[in-house]
C-alpha cells in the first residue's frame, strides 16, 4: 500500500539530492562552458558569472535544506518502524542511533549539515563552499545505496553500491542540472540569451548523465527483478515498468529539448518554448522520482 511518508520522505531526500548534484554540476561542467562565463569575454560577464554561480549556489543551499527535511522524515518512519510500544520513545530512538542504520543516518545527517553550510559559503563566493559543498554532495548520494536495497545484495554487492551511486550521482546532473540551468537562466527576470547560452554545455552533460543512469538502472534492475518474468509477475516489477513508463516520457521531452529547440534558442519565442518544455520535463521527473520512492520500499522479491 502507498503510504504518504514514503512518497514524502522519498522525495524529499531523492529531489534535495538531486538538486544539491545539480548545483555542483552547473558550477564545474555547465557555467565554465558557457559562452558568456568565458574569462576572455570580459566586458560585464564576470558579473553575470558571479550572479549565475550564486543562483547555482542557491539551489544546492535549498537542495539541502530539503535534504535535511527527508533525513528526518526517514528517521522519524525508521523509528515507527523499530518501535517497541512498551518502551519510551526517546530510549527507542537512543537505540536506534546505536545500530549500524543508525551510525549511517548520523554520518547522512551531518554530511546534510556541512553540505548546507557549505551551499551558503558558496553563495558568497567561497571557492572552498564549493569544494566542501562538491565532496559533501558526491558523498551524500551514496546514503540511499547504504539504506537500499543495494545493500541488502549478497553477491556483488559493492557493485551494486557502486552502481546505485552512480545512478543517484546521474540523476542529479541531468534533473537537478536542468532545474539549475532553467533557475540561472532567469536572471534578473528577463531571458537575456540565458538558455542560448546555458542549454548547449547543459546537453552534453545530460547525453552522459542519461547514459550512466539507463546502465546502473538496467543493472539495479536486472539484480533486483530477474529477467524479463518478474517484471510482470512481482509487485516491484510492476511499479518498476510505471517508472520506466515516466521515463519515456522525461527522456522523449529531453530528446525534443535537444533536437528541436535549442536550434532555435536565439529566437524569444524559441526561448519561450524551451522554457514551457523543459519545465514539463521537470514536473514528470519528479513523478519519476515518486515512484522511486515507492519502489525502494517495496520488497523486489
Ligand atoms: C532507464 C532508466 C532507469 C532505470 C532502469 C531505473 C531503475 C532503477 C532501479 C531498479 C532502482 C533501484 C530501486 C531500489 O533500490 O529498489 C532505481 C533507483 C533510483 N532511481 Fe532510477 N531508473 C532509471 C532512471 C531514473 C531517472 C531518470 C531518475 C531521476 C529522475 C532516477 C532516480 C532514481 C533514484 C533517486 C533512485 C534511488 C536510489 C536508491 O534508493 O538507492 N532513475 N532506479
């Protein structure tokens, strides 16, 4: 049954994480390729890289921020679960902290901590916020491979951390690196060539990012389901097919992104286009990650 704290602990942890790798992923793959950043261009474009990698830096400091908000929610359902009703609460949750799922939620939470600071550093200018702040997001996304499912595999199992890191890591450049690109591009409220600019170093990212994240997806599925049979014939198989059904549709807008529109990014009503779609594009993912939600609390077998 699909219960509200899933769907709220999942995406709360899953979108402050991918927005979180977004940020890191505008900040040294994006903006340093976009036309306008170039350091030889520099009448007024040092300004607008500055404002640019200070809305970046806003959107990994709110990435954050919703990632603290889904490190509690998932303690707080952990403790529902392990709970003992003749036991206080506080000893219950005293316990809990002492186990080994609970030492990994301590080090998930404090990395969250640091990677907030971190963001609000890198908001100021802070090269170093932004060190900080990569590491403690690279970092930060192996939490779900830790309390997953992956972890759970017996055989092969750093693979399959790997590969789930990897998966997270994926997600983030692709969803949150939009979400950054389509934030940054707004400044000052008027377009100003913003997506002419940003879209293009942005594509070659999300090519690469959806490449690792059908691989490490296709192998988490393989391990999980099986084959073929499973997909059909198990609960997790089922919800498995309705988020590659999303998918589609994220990768059929991104594809049209891609193909169509950016060529006609240096037209306004192009710009006004690529915005309505990639924002759709958005909406789905976040259905996408819903369903993942759900997904990793339902049993594969
Ligand atoms: C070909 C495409 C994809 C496939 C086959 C796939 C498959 C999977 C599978 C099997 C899992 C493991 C769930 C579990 O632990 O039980 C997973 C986790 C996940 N997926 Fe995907 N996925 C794909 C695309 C995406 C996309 C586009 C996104 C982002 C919008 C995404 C975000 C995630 C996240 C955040 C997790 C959670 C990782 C964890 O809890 O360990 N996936 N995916």
């Amino acid at each position: 049954m699909i219960q509200t704290v899933d769907l709220f602990t999942g995406w709360t942890l899953f979108g402050g994480l991918v927005l979180g790798l977004g940020a890191i992923t505008a900040r040294w793959f994006i903006l340093p390729r976009a036309r306008r950043d170039a350091p030889e261009i520099q009448d007024g474009t040092w300004a607008l890289g500055y404002a640019r990698r200070r809305r970046a830096a806003k959107v990994g400091a709110v990435g954050a921020a919703l990632t603290a908000v889904g490190m509690l929610s998932f303690f707080g359902r952990q403790l529902r679960d392990f709970r003992d009703p003749f036991v206080p609460w506080a000893e219950d949750a005293g316990l809990l902290l002492s186990t080994s799922w609970g030492t990994t939620w301590k080090v998930g939470l404090a990395g969250t901590v640091v990677l907030l600071i971190a963001m609000v550093l890198a908001r100021r200018g802070s090269l170093i916020g932004w060190s900080i702040a990569s590491v403690a997001a690279l970092a930060l996304a192996a939490f779900p491979a830790f309390t997953g499912h992956a972890s759970g595999v017996e055989d092969g199992r750093t693979i399959a951390l790997i590969a789930d890191w990897l998966h997270v890591v994926a997600a983030g450049a692709w969803i949150g690196g939009l979400a950054t690109v389509l934030y940054m591009s707004r400044l000052g409220g008027a377009d100003e060539g913003g997506l002419a600019d940003l879209v293009p170093p942005f594509s070659s990212v999300a090519i690469a990012a959806v490449a690792v994240l059908v691989v490490s997806g296709g192998y988490a599925s393989w391990l999980h389901v099986g084959g073929l049979q499973g997909l059909v014939s198990t609960g997790y198989g089922r919800l498995l097919l309705g988020k590659l059904a999303l998918v589609g549709v994220v990768l059929a807008i991104g594809a049209r992104n891609n193909r169509v529109l950016t060529s006609r990014l240096d037209t306004e009503a192009g710009s006004v286009a690529m915005r309505r779609s990639a924002t759709v594009e958005l909406v789905v993912a976040q259905l996408v990650l819903l369903v993942t939600a759900v997904l990793v609390r339902t049993s594969p077998m």
